[in-house]
C-alpha cells in the first residue's frame, strides 16, 4: 500500500515475516543498536538497496526475496 502525506514523501508500507532466528537476531541487534526494530529493518533494507548487496545464506529466510507492492 502506498499513501501519500501532506509533507509529499512517499510511504510505503508492508509486512515481513522473520523465522524464529531472524527474529531473534533483529530483537538483538535492536538492543544493542538502541533502534527500534522497524529502525533496524529500514537500515538494512536501505542499505541493501543502495549498495545492491545480497547476503546469501544456507538456511531458509525471507531476507533478500522480492517484497511486491501488494504484499505477496
């Protein structure tokens, strides 16, 4: 869902689902960063983003899919 603010930036918001790891990690990395846990997951996608880096990995995780506009 997109939503436009009086301000005239752009919003975009959706969900992620974590497994119980990712889950884990983002709730430390949070604390130990201060940040909120959406703070910590907009840095990093922000970062990604930027430098087009993927992490791959051996275990399941959403991290690095495509998130789609309508969520899905």
């Amino acid at each position: 869902m997109i939503r436009i603010k009086p301000n005239r930036k752009r919003t975009i918001e959706f969900k992620v689902m974590l497994s119980p790891e990712e889950a884990e990690l983002l709730k430390k990395k949070s604390e130990e960063s201060g940040l909120s846990r959406s703070e910590v997951l907009r840095s990093l996608l922000i970062g990604r983003s930027i430098t087009g880096y993927r992490e791959e990995s051996t275990t399941p995780s959403h991290f690095g899919q495509t998130i789609r506009k309508d969520g899905n």
